[in-house]
C-alpha cells in the first residue's frame, strides 16, 4: 500500500508541476499589459516602467514562475494588480461562498441520488426502474444555469421564498446564509444527483450478479433485504469514487451558477479578474481549482486502493 | 431496433433538419428586430414568441441549432482527430514510452476543471465560436485516446491481427486497417454522448458571453438575454432552455440505443 501510496503522490507532484507550467503559460501569452490596464491610456511611459517593476512584471518569466510556484507553496498566492490586496486573503474570503456552496450541492446530491439508485435497482425492468431512469436522462440533459434560472423565476419571483440571488454572508447567521446558497446548491445538485443515481444503480445490478448475493438469497433473504445487508455495501465503492470526483467538479462548476445567482465566490472573482486583466488572481485561482481535483483523485484513488486490494497489486 | 434509438434518432434528426433548413427558410429573418412586436408570448405568428427586440423565436432557435451543431460538430472532430490516432499508437505500443506519455498526458488534461478552462482559454484568447470550439474540442481528446486505447488493446492479443503481424504489417497498418474497423461502433456511441456534452458546454460559454458572438444566434446567449427578463416574458427562458433539453435528450438516447444495438453485451451494465 505504501509503494502504492508513494507512487501515486509522485505523479500527483509532475501533474502539479506541469499543471502549473501550463496555466502560467496560458496567462502568460494572454494580450493585454495589466499596468497598462492599470493606468490607463494616457499614462506616461516612466510610470508604467515603475507599475510594472513594482508588480514585478519586469522580472523574467522563469523568475515570474519561481517566485509565483514558491509563494504558493508558502501560502503567498502574491498581491491583487486591481484591488491591491492579498490574493491568498481574497480566495479565502471567497472560499467561505463556493465552498459551502460545493458541499451544500454534494450533500443535496447524495440525498437524491442514492434513494433514487437503489429504488432503480431494486425495481429493475419495471415501471418505477423505468420512471427513475427517464428522470435522470432528464435530469442528465438540463443545462445547470437554465435550471438555475427557473427556480430563481420559481421560488423567488412566484413565490419569493428566496432571494434571486446575492449572499446574505455569515455574520448574518448560518439560517440566513444557507438560504441564500440553497437554490444554487438545488441548480448544481440536479445534473450530478442524475448522474450518481446512473451510477449507483449500475453498481447495485453489478453486485446483484454477485455469487455472495445469490447465497444470501438462497439463505432466505428477500430480495431487498439481501440488497440492504450485503449489496449496498459492496457497490459503494464505484459510488463513493464518483462522489470524490464530483465535490471537485461542484468547487469548478459552481462558477457559472455564481454567476447566475451573483455569488460572491471564487467563480465570480476569476470572472471579474479576467475582465480586469488582474492575472495574478485569475491564475492563482485557477492553480487552486486544479490542485482541489488532482488532491481529490489522488484521495479517491488510495481510497481505493485501501478497500480493493487488486487496485494495489496492478500498481 | 430499441425505442431509446428510435426517439433518438428521431429528435437528433429533427434538431438537424431544422438546422439545415435554416439555410434556406426561416419564418422571419432571425436578426430582424421589429420593436412593436417585442416580448411577444407565443402566438400563431410568431410560434415560440418574440424576444426582447421583437426578433421572432422559432428562427432565432432553428439558426441557433446551426451554431450548436457546427461548435459540437467541429469540437468532437477535434476530439477524434487528434485522439483516435493517441489512442491506437497508446494500444500499439502498450507498456512503451508512448503509451506512458500519452497516458499521463490525459490524465493531466482530465485532471483541470473543464469549464474552467474553457472559460479562461476563451476570456484570453477572445470570445467566439472558434476559441468555444478549442476550448470544447481540447478536453474530448483524452476522452478518445482512451476510450481507443481501451478498446485496441484486447485487440491486440487476438489471433487476427497475430496473422497480420505474421503477414509482415507494421503497428500503423494494422491500427488503420484492422484495429479501427473493430473499434469503430466504440467510437461511434462516445461521439454522440461526447457530442451532447458539447451541445451542453457551449450553451455554458455563449451564456457567459465567451461563446458565438452577435449576431449569430447561440442557446446559450438567447438564455442569457433572458436572464432579466425572465419574469415578464418567461418563453424567452423556456424556448431556448427546452431546444437544449430536446437536444441533448435526443442525442443521449441515441448514445444509448447506439450502444445496445451495437454491443448487446452492455445492456446490462450501463450506467
């Protein structure tokens, strides 16, 4: 297992390594000079000089790399051109939106998945089987931000349970807070509790074919009760690998629901960052994106490893 | 043939037809703005309503399939363009260098956050369908090369392509003539499910403006007019929404009436 875990975190560092290369690479040839978004068009050619050896855009770009990588790795993402501020302590600020926003959505995904799955299953090939799996094709095809929009026309403009967007923030009180995140955590939830439900209804008929079921069948176990004891079990681990990867997709892809609900979150900061030219924040952000799913793999993957001991032996 | 590949079939077909005809007929010119005629619900002039110019619906959406299909069109062509041929060479070369190289090199693309991506590939290099296309297409490479390589390498093994070899033909003969034949319904099924995956991402980027700019009508910027005004003229929300809904459902379905017409071994096992 320690072999295993070693190598795995190994080609976690050169994914790392290169996933910072390559965003570095991609702001780098970006268009556009941020001192001179900075000062304007009129500013002279001595003042921008000073701007940018201040922000340390006269450095060479190997320079530029280091110092960017060596920040991070000491918790210095560097300092905001636009706002002039800490971006370590923006993303932290930040976080405390998408973050919560990604676990509220998981968690409303696992609530309505796993019901869902395990009723496909144990109905298969009849009309509740039947009805779960059409909801979720349904469910697979709606695009998040549309979904978004109805609840907003739904539940805040109708019925004005919520608020059509904006965070109410924490000093308000959690009660308060959740609220706010609750329709965009319903808009993230729905595709993913789709999908989750595919899945664990896939894992569940796997397990059915399983020789340990039979047994437990033939011991006199009704079907849903085998099910319970022993298949529910067995096919958690395609489940929770899947549920791993989604938190990663939920912390990234709540950028356009922020966007609809106008979140204060990470996702609405790269937004406003690109348009202010502010690349130090939009690659800083775009690095904690990309370390939250390759950290996230690594984890589902030595999960894995520790409850499927042949996953261990191929490696 | 099964009622998923029937239903499929048919509203793929549809979505299709209506982008074609929009070539030669559409109701009313779709760039058409008639300002008395704005916000209209629909009617039996204009059939899915009028937007907030008075541009008429039906022709924005039937132009807009146009979009949605060229952008998914060219981004999962990229996908088996570069991907398919990673994936064969990956499966010849099992266990080598290459396949080591390629292998890691999808991983890593897997491992960034798609939309994200995407997003800032089109922010930086400019909003449009070409960088949209890119940003979509980049991310279905990997998604080929693997599937490729999963479906070449027990090939590889088989005693027909043992004889090839014996035959005297290189690793790059027998993926072309031998190997891509056999994988072919593989690749076929995960270019329809790949191809709603990109309906879908580039609805995403024409939302927030990264995608097909004015005036070419996209679903996703249609949904974006409609933000504000959602709650005074609701069809202008609905009308895009369902034709993306229609779209990917209808190409989902295909996907899975493909894969069981194709491989009946699957059907049990799909997810």
């Amino acid at each position: 297992m320690l072999r295993y875990a070693l190598k795995r975190f190994l080609s976690l560092l050169v994914s790392l390594a290169i996933a910072s290369l390559v965003i570095f690479a991609v702001i780098e040839v970006a268009p556009g000079d941020p001192a001179s978004f900075m000062l304007g068009i009129n500013a002279q050619d001595d003042t921008l000089a000073a701007l940018r050896a201040e922000l340390g855009l006269d450095q060479s770009k190997v320079q530029r790399y280091l110092g960017w990588i060596g920040g991070m790795v000491q918790g210095d993402f560097g300092t905001s051109y636009q706002y002039r501020t800490p971006v370590a302590q923006m993303i932290g600020d930040r976080l405390w939106v998408s973050l919560p926003l990604a676990l509220y959505a998981l968690a409303l995904s696992t609530l309505i998945a796993f019901p869902a799955g395990i009723y496909a299953a144990s109905r298969r090939g009849k009309v509740g089987d039947i009805g779960v799996m059409g909801a979720t094709q349904i469910g697979v095809a709606i695009p998040n931000f549309w979904f978004a929009m109805m609840l907003v026309l739904v539940f805040a403009i109708n019925l004005r349970w919520f608020s059509a967007g904006g965070f109410a923030g924490w000093d308000k009180g959690v009660v308060a807070a959740m609220k706010s995140l609750t329709l965009p955590a319903i808009a993230l939830a729905l595709p993913q509790a789709a999908i989750l439900a595919r899945v664990m209804r896939s894992a569940l008929l796997d397990v059915l074919g399983e020789d340990f079921m039979r047994t437990a069948r033939a011991k006199g176990l009704t079907r849903g009760q085998a099910l319970r004891r022993h298949g529910l079990r067995n096919a958690m681990i395609p489940v929770l690998t899947i549920l791993g990867l989604q938190f990663s997709f939920l912390l990234a892809g709540g950028i356009i629901i922020e966007q609809v609900f106008y979140l204060p979150g990470l996702g609405r900061l790269i937004f406003q960052s690109i348009s202010a030219r502010d690349l130090i924040v939009v690659e800083s952000v775009t690095m904690l994106l990309v370390f939250a799913v390759i950290v996230v793999n690594f984890a589902v993957d030595l999960a894995y490893a520790a409850v499927d001991p042949r996953l261990r032996a191929r490696a | 043939m099964s009622r998923a590949l029937i239903l499929g079939g048919a509203v793929s077909a549809l979505v299709v037809m209506a982008a074609l005809v929009s070539f030669v007929w559409t109701p009313f010119e779709h760039t058409a703005m008639n300002i008395p005629e704005k916000l209209q619900s629909p009617n039996s002039i204009h059939w899915f309503g009028t937007d907030h110019f008075g541009r008429d619906m039906f022709s924005m959406i039937m132009v807009g399939a146009r979009t949605s299909i060229a952008v998914a069109f060219v981004a999962v062509g990229i996908g088996i363009g570069l991907g398919v041929p990673l994936g064969l060479w990956a499966a010849a070369r099992h266990g080598g260098w290459a396949d080591e190289i390629i292998m890691r090199g999808n991983d890593l693309i897997f491992a960034f956050p798609s939309l994200v991506i995407a997003i800032l590939i089109t922010a930086i290099f400019g909003a449009g369908a070409v960088n949209a296309i890119i940003a979509i297409g980049i991310f279905n490479i990997p998604v080929f090369a693997r599937v490729t390589r999963g479906g070449a390498m027990p090939l590889w093994r088989r005693e027909f392509i043992m004889a090839a070899r014996v035959a005297g033909k290189g690793a790059m003969r027998i993926s072309v003539e031998h190997i891509l034949p056999n994988i072919a319904n593989l690749l076929i099924v995960q270019a329809t499910i790949q191809f709603s995956l990109a309906i879908l991402a580039e609805a995403a980027l024409s939302y927030v403006g990264l995608g097909a700019q004015p005036p070419t009508p996209s679903w996703g910027r249609m949904l974006a007019d409609a933000q504000t005004l959602v709650s005074i003229a609701p069809h202008m929300a609905l009308v895009p929404g369902f034709a993306i809904i229609l779209t990917v459902l209808g190409l989902n379905l295909l996907g899975d009436g493909l894969r069981d017409a194709l491989d009946p071994r699957l059907r049990v096992t799909r997810v």
